[in-house]
C-alpha cells in the first residue's frame, strides 16, 4: 500500500477562512428565510452566526494585541510546538533552536497533559488548531495582522523518506520572513 502524496506546503494566514463564509453564506440565508416568514424572531436566528463568527474574529485580534503587549516586550515572536518524536526533535534541536534560540515560545505536545491555559496555548488552539498537521507546527506573529502558520508535519513525513524538498521551502520562507521582521 502507497502512502499519501505530500500536499504542496503551505503557509496559513488564515485557517479558517472558508469556514467563516460558509458560516456567512448560511445565516445570510436563514436571515432571509426567516426574515420573510417570521418578521422579528428570524432576524435574530440569521444573525447569530454572524455574531459568532465576529466574536471568535475579535477573541483573536485580544489575543493578538495581548501578546504584542506581553510577549513582544520580551522579544518573543511566536509560538512553536513540536514534541518528542524521533522524526523531528533530534532535527528541531539541532537545526532550528540555535537560530530561533529564545525567540519563540516552545510547547511540547508530548507535555500537552501538564500544559496550563496561558497565552501561548491560547494562540496555538486558536492558530493553528489541533485538527491536521499541526506538529511540529511555528506560529510567527505579524502584529495585528493574522499570525503565519508553518505546518512541519508533511515535510517532516517526506525528510524522513530522503525528500528534503517540502522541509527546506517552509524552512527557508520562514527564516526570510523572521529576517525581514529584524
């Protein structure tokens, strides 16, 4: 049995964009529908996913402005979470910790048990997520802007199998833009 191609590597400004107008699309539909039948109580139904998708939108920008306040001011540009597996932690040790040194926060998933609700978590859950590919896994701030998602873990699966390709175009787009942020 054939493993899985590797999709192209990408980086994420956004990872929930499509659900976001998928969210629009409907309760601009169920406003209309509602809207004409009921009068007043449709209005309310239609908009609430509105108001949902504005609340979770505005939970990121305080979380975004939090961290500029806080991790900011003590040089931290991100967040990096990896864990203890073969595949990649002796590669994360030796490649990228000396160049990204005391500039990321690191989460290590094999730990998440004894993780606690801080700020970096937050950023990561609401980031990046835990649903596909997302350890190892760099978040790199941009201010207000929505955050830079690297996602290793398809690249890591190919360096593994002697294709360095994936692994060496994320890395490089990630070091360039941690260098024009300098």
């Amino acid at each position: 049995m054939s493993r899985k191609p590797t999709p192209t590597p990408k980086i994420s400004n956004s990872c929930y964009e499509w659900g976001y107008l998928f969210i629009l699309i409907f309760s601009f539909c169920a406003l209309f529908y509602f809207g004409v039948r009921t009068k007043i109580w449709g209005l309310l139904i239609g908009c609430l996913p509105a108001v949902f998708i504005f609340g979770w939108w505005l939970y990121g920008r305080i979380l975004l402005l939090i961290c500029i306040v806080r991790m900011r001011r003590t040089g931290i540009r991100g967040v990096m979470v990896t864990s203890d597996s073969p595949n990649w932690s002796d590669y994360t040790q030796k490649n990228w910790m000396p160049r990204i040194g005391r500039e990321f926060y690191i989460l290590n998933w094999s730990d998440r048990k004894k993780w606690e609700k801080n700020l970096p978590v937050r950023v990561f859950r609401h980031f990046c997520g835990t649903r596909e590919n997302y350890c190892p896994s760099i978040i790199l701030f941009q201010g207000l802007r929505h955050p830079l998602v690297y996602r290793f873990f398809y690249a890591f699966r190919d360096y593994k199998h002697g294709d360095e390709e994936a692994l060496r175009r994320l890395e490089n787009d990630l070091f360039e833009k941690m260098s024009k942020q300098d």
